[in-house]
C-alpha cells in the first residue's frame, strides 16, 4: 500500500498515482486541499526532506506577501499547514515508511514503476 499526498488537479500527481497503479501497486490519494496535512505528516517531511518539502515554484509561493514568506525559514511546518498547495507534490510514503518527495527518477527507481 502506497499513500500519496497531492492535489487532485496536479498532472504530476495523476501520472504518478496512474504510473503506481499500472505497475501493480496499490495506490490511497490525499487531496491536501480537502485533508489538510497533519502536523505530524508535516514533520515526518521536513525531517525526511528539509530542502524539498517547500515548492518555491509555485504560483502560490509567488503571490505570498514577504511576512509569510518568512515564515519559512521560522516556522515551515506551520507555513505548509496554512497553505498546503506550497508542498512540494507528490510526496509518496511507501508500506516500509519510506518517503519520497516529487516525481522524479530516484522516486521511480524506488518505488519500481
């Protein structure tokens, strides 16, 4: 069992989630916009992947004010629980607790699609 955490209308997040499944791994998807992250999971990210968990790419990233930017580097864990779509997507955590953040060949490769 994989749980991937994205947004539903992330195109990233659907073709992991569709590449997950044709390889035979069964995949659960949280929507963080309609289960906002815990602060747990939040903190098992930030400890898990520091530099990657904030997506400084993103349209939200660009529209917040300087104040909340800020945030950032005083309280990122809150900055995420505020605005879930700044997570870096998706982030994947396999049955073995292992976790993965983006889309990318190292998450492929460990994963196995």
């Amino acid at each position: 069992m994989i749980t991937l955490y994205g947004i539903k209308t992330c195109e990233t997040c659907r073709k992991a989630t569709r590449a997950l499944e044709e390889a035979g791994r069964e995949v659960t998807v949280v929507d963080l916009r309609k289960d906002p992250p815990t602060t747990a999971f939040l903190e098992a990210l930030i400890a898990a992947a520091p530099d990657k968990a904030l997506n400084r790419s993103s349209a939200t990233w660009r529209k917040l004010p300087d104040e909340e930017k800020a945030r950032a580097e005083t309280d990122l864990a809150g900055l995420l629980r505020d605005n879930p779509t700044l997570i870096k997507r998706p982030v994947i955590m396999d049955e073995d607790g292992g976790l993965y953040v983006g889309w990318n060949a190292e998450t492929k490769f460990a994963l196995g699609p």
